[in-house]
C-alpha cells in the first residue's frame, strides 16, 4: 500500500511540475495556455515514470536478502563490528606517552623465542650517531696535527662497515652475499686509483 | 548461524586468499602465474633513456614503467625457498649482485669527485656549502635506516602496527632528505654555482644520482606500505620487506661516504 501511495504522490509530483512549467515556457508561443498545461501534465508524468526506470533497474538488481527485518536490525552483525569488538580497549585512555611509543615503536620479542636484534640494533645507532657527531667536530678542528682527511676516512669507512654488517644482515647471512659484494670493491678501488692519478 | 552471516562468510571466502598451515612443503607453494609486467618495466626504462636524445620520451618511458610497476605491485609476496644448488635464496642473491653493480656505478661518480677535488682543491665552493643542514640530513638518513632494521625486526616477530608505523616514519624521513637536499641545491645555485663550474658538475652529478636513488626508494616504499596494509607480510613472509631493506641501507651507506668526501674532507 506505501509503495502504490509513493508512485501515485511521486506521479502527482511530475503533473504538477509539468503543468506548471509548460504554460510559462509557451507564453510566447501561439498556443493556447490551457492547452499547454494539459500537455505539461501528461509529459511530466511520463518523465517521471521514465525517471523511475534506473531506481527499478537498481532494486532489481540488488541481492535478494530472505531477511525481512529493517536494514538497522539487519546489518547489527557486520564485519566491521566484529573486527572492532576483537580489539581489545581496556586501558586506551590511560595509557602513558612511554607505554604508548612502546606498544607503537617497540618490536615484540620473536615468537619461536629466535634471537631478537632489537638491542644490536640501537646500540648501533647509537654508534653511528657518536661516529657523525666526532666527524663534525674533527672537520671544524683548525690546528689538527695531521691531515683531517685519514681520521674522517677511518670513520666513515667504520660507519659503512657498521651499516652494512648489523643492517644489511652481512654478519649473520650467507657468507657467499658477502663475497658477491666484496667482488665489486677492487673494481671501485681501481677506478678511484686510477681517476685520482689521471691528469 | 544465520543466513546473512553465512552470506557474509561465503563472500569473505572469495576475497581472501586460502590460509596454508605453517611450513608448507615445497609442494604447496604456489608460484605467481608468469606475467609480463617485467618486460613492460624494461620497456619503459629503455624508453626513459632515450629520452636523453628525444627529450619527449621522458614522460612516455615514465608512464610506461610507473604502468609496469603498478603492475609487478600487484604480484602476490613469495617467499623463495634457497635454491637447491646454492642454498642461496634467489631473490636476496640478485639484491646482493644489483647492489655490487651499484657500487661500482657510485665508486666511478666519487672517483670523479675525489679526482676534481684533488686537482681543483673546491676551496671556495667549501664556503657555499651548508654543513649544519648536511648533517641534519645524514642524521635523518641514518635515523631512517635505523627505522627499516626496527621495522623488520617487528614484522619477524609478527607484529604489523610497529612495522607500518617504522615503515612510514622511513617514509617521511626519506621525503625530508630530499627536500633537504633541494634546499642545498637551490642554496648552491643562488651562490653562482651551476653546471658550468667544474664543482657544480660533479656535486650535482653525483648527488642527484644519490637523490634519484632515494626517491625510488621512496617510491618502492609506498608500494610496499600499500602491500603491507593489504596484510602481505608476516613472521613468516617478509623477504620483500628485507630486500627493500637491503636497497635503504646501501643508500645509506653512499650518503655516508658522500657526506665526508664532499662536505668533511677539505
């Protein structure tokens, strides 16, 4: 009975629109006004049963539920709310800055109880932050008794040994990337050879 | 158990992959079906270098290989079993020999710079460069690596929000050296020095190669957080995450060496 009562108001509706739009758009015209009215009425409400089309094909198509209940009591079990009940929110709100880096920026420890790298891990970037502070300062020292450059060296070439035996997993993989790698190092020291003494 | 969740649990089956018990034989493994996405990659680059002659190819060879990579993005994450001859894993191997190509493409570009530098002595250039902002930019490099070992370490022990957060914060650590570096750029140029100088040439040369690296880096990165909010790693497959890894670091690795040739050493 709502649905009759719905395409009856929404017919009436195009009627309306129709009749009174038509008269006004054929007020220049030489056509009588009661007439054009009449044609406004019956092409709005054709217009609106053509409009009716894509809003039947949509409900023709959508799945066809065997749940009669309103879309409120129907969609009450949804993915998203048993996702969100399976994440625990006891103790959000209390959390303390430390508690929540830690839980945000802290790896757990491993599973299988393997080995964790964490503390290798910060330990060498500690070192490589105190290995770049000492290079500055040695670039800024004026008086050095010797040549700034071989100290820097020394340094950097500890940091990249640092980088790539604890971050690139060197020390503890296959010996075999190491030795592919290392085969590329006498090809860059003789073309630095080389450019350093070509003129 | 009703209908509509029923509904619901047969939709979901379609949309997730089937869950294989841990260690799977090498039977069960299921390799990507082969695609060519690859080839359209290498298309692409061939395409992007001959833009160095037809200039217009640039932007075509660029479309083409984002259009590969996009592609290649979609490529379920496999984790090899080591090869049964070298008990190598093969993916990590060609890392390993793409990045020894790789030092030998930056030890010609620091030779070049070591060379000039001992002939030419860039004395006056060493008072333009910005040493306070170059190493605000090693720290935020090293602080990013940093973040890729911590990011890893988390995905190995399982735990996905530590590793995305490590992850972006590379993300955003990686974006920040490079507008560093075009601030060092755009600061170098308003002081006269540009491509004419023998200084200019080799700075921007060799820097620009390393800022290319880590903007691919970064763009290898964004795929790989897209990846990882699709759920693709886990404790028991994260190779793609070391390998990234492994790229990071060795980028790492030729800023620290840039760093004291270029703006320590004088």
């Amino acid at each position: 009975m709502d649905s009759v009562m719905l395409i009856t108001f929404w017919l009436m509706t195009g009627a309306f629109i129709g009749g009174v739009v038509t008269p006004v758009l054929a007020a220049d015209k030489k056509v009588n006004g009661w007439l054009a009215m009449a044609g406004g009425v019956v092409v709005g409400m054709i217009g609106h049963i053509v409009l009716l089309i894509p809003v039947w094909l949509g409900l023709s198509r959508a799945p066809r539920l065997d749940d009669h209940r309103p879309a409120w009591q129907r969609d009450a079990i949804s993915l998203n709310g048993v996702r969100q009940s399976a994440v625990p929110t006891v103790g959000e709100q209390t959390q303390s800055l430390a508690a929540l880096l830690r839980d945000n920026f802290w790896p757990r420890a491993r599973a299988d109880r393997a080995h964790s790298h964490r503390q290798t891990y910060v330990g060498v970037f500690v070192a490589l932050a105190l290995i770049t502070a000492v290079e500055v300062a040695i670039s800024f020292w004026e008086s050095a008794p010797i040549n700034v450059a071989i100290p820097l060296s020394i340094l950097s070439a500890a940091k990249v040994m640092l980088v790539v035996l604890f971050f690139m997993h060197l020390r503890y993989d296959s010996k075999w990337y190491s030795w592919i790698f290392a085969f590329s190092l006498p090809f860059a020291i003789i073309v630095l050879a080389v450019l350093a003494v070509a003129d | 158990m009703s209908t509509d969740v029923q509904l619901l649990a047969d939709d979901m089956q379609d949309h997730l992959a089937p869950i294989e018990p841990d260690g799977a034989g090498p039977d069960e493994v299921h390799m990507p079906p082969p695609s060519i996405a690859p080839i359209i990659v290498g298309f692409g680059a061939a395409l992007f270098l001959l833009g160095l002659i037809f200039p217009v190819l640039f932007a075509v060879g660029f479309v083409v290989m984002v259009v590969g990579v996009w592609k290649m993005a979609h490529f379920p994450e496999v984790d090899l079993h080591p090869n049964w001859l070298t008990f190598l894993n093969d993916r990590k191997l060609g890392m390993w020999v793409f990045l020894a190509s790789e030092v030998m493409f930056f030890s010609a570009l620091i030779g070049a710079f070591v060379a000039f530098k001992i002939q030419e002595g860039f004395e006056e250039a060493h008072e333009v460069l910005n040493l306070p902002l170059a190493t605000v930019g090693t720290s935020v490099l090293i602080i990013s690596s940093f973040a890729v070992v911590m990011g890893l370490e988390a995905i190995q022990s399982g735990d996905r929000r530590v590793f995305r957060n490590w992850m972006l914060a590379t993300l955003v650590l990686g974006l920040t050296f490079v507008g560093i570096q075009a601030i060092e750029w755009a600061e170098l140029f308003n002081h006269g020095i540009d491509e004419t100088t023998l200084f200019g040439t080799a700075f921007y040369v060799t820097t620009g190669f390393h800022g290319l690296h880590v903007l691919g880096g970064v763009g290898w990165l964004a795929l790989l957080l897209l990846k990882a909010r699709r759920g693709d790693y886990s404790a028991q497959n994260n190779l793609g995450v070391e390998l990234f890894g492994l790229y990071w670091h060795f980028v790492d690795v030729v800023w620290i060496v840039l760093f004291t040739v270029i703006y320590l050493i004088h």
